[in-house]
C-alpha cells in the first residue's frame, strides 16, 4: 500500500510597512547624498550614495524613523574620506540638512530644512500625497544659499568655498548657541546671523528655536529632496 504524504505548507505573509525617501539632484555638478538616523554617531554616513547631475535615487525606511539627510560636492570615491569636507554634516563639517521624524505627534511626519549648524547647497522637501498643500500642512520647504560671511567660509585644499559654519561653532556665544540665560524659546532669537539666514530662506530652520516658522507635518508615503 502507498502511503501518501500530504504536506501543507503554510505561507505567512508579513506586511513590511515603512516609508521612501527619493533623493533628486537638479545640480550641475555630482552631488555626494549622506544619511544618518538620529541617536547614531558615525565618522561617515550609515548610508551614501552619488547622483550624477540629473540622476535621482531612493531608500527606504521604517514608518518611525528620525534622521537627516544632506549632500556635498566633491565627495565621491576617495575624496569621501576628507572628514573635514565630507563628513558627518555637523558644525565642524556644515551641511544644508533634511531632517525627518516619521509618525511623531498625532501620527504625523515631522520635516523640515535645517541651516542651524551651518549650510552648503540649496534645497528643497517635496511630500507626495499625504493630503491638501496648506501652509506648513503638507508645505514644500525650500532654501537656496544664503550669503556667507569669510569668517564663516569652510574651503577645500583648493580654496573653494563648501560650506559655511554656524555663527555658534564660530562665536560660541550663548546669544549665537541657544544656551545659558538663552535656552528657551521665549529668550533665543538666533542673533543677527539667524535674521540674516532667515530673510534669504524664510522655511529654513536659522537657529534652535525656530520651530513656529520651520516645522512642516504631513503624513505622506514618501518624501522628495531636491538639491539645487
């Protein structure tokens, strides 16, 4: 007698649900794109890709992920290695950053330009879908490059401007830095290096405490940063 094996095989599907970042460069040049989820500490991006001018690329993450994202020139291949000018984006290494905290308060993604550590290439935040463009609902961001002061420039062994520095990293004043009798909303005004940052790029993040004006919430499936 044949005996006859039945197996049943169970197939469990498991919804991976997580949000897209595509990331466009409207540059002349190849634009070097870095990534880091907020909380990490890093020498280099725990992500990075080069975007040819034209080119577009995109990544995933989780539906409650926080990080930013920010792009250089002159980083590619080996060149990337140069923390000064290709670093993480921070004061010492100054970077026009996106920052995005996905499912925040009342579910909604957080986003926003951020110049408060300093900046470089003009940029702009895109929501696809999420609902109606209303003001800081769903807005778009844009900044493109504020002036820089000398003292502020960072340059390459060339003498090309990259990126210009934070009054704070520059001063270390309480006043330029949020901090001291300055740590409150209430007190911080950013100085007159904030004001200036802000008349070129009013949906920009200029200083600590510049949420009113720089916070955008919507609740899109994927976002779109545009360099240049």
């Amino acid at each position: 007698m044949h005996k006859l094996v039945i197996v049943i095989c169970l197939y469990v599907s498991v919804a991976i649900t997580g949000k897209t970042i595509n990331v466009k460069n409207n540059c002349d040049k190849v634009v070097s794109v870095g990534v880091l989820t907020n909380g990490k500490s890093a020498a280099l991006p725990e992500k990075s890709m080069d975007l040819p001018p034209g080119g577009s690329s995109s990544f995933s993450e989780s539906d409650t992920w926080g990080g930013r994202v920010w792009g250089r020139y002159q980083c590619s291949g080996s060149s990337g290695k140069d923390a000064t000018q290709c670093g993480i984006a921070g004061a010492a290494s100054p970077a026009t950053l996106a920052e995005f905290l996905f499912k925040g308060s009342n579910g909604q993604d957080y986003y926003d330009i951020s110049l408060v550590d300093g900046f470089n290439l003009q940029m702009s935040i895109s929501p696809n879908g999420g609902g109606t463009s209303s003001g800081y609902s769903c807005g778009s961001p844009q900044c493109s490059v504020p002036s820089c002061p000398d003292e502020f420039a960072v340059k390459d062994s060339t003498g090309n401007v990259v990126g210009c520095k934070s009054a704070c990293s520059v001063t270390n004043s309480p006043e330029d830095c949020c901090t001291g009798s300055y740590n409150s909303p209430d007190a911080c005004k950013g100085g007159a290096n904030a004001a200036r940052i802000k008349s070129a790029c009013p949906d920009a993040y200029s200083f600590a405490y510049d949420d009113q004006t720089s916070t955008f919430s919507c609740g899109a499936d994927s976002y779109t940063v545009s360099f240049c």
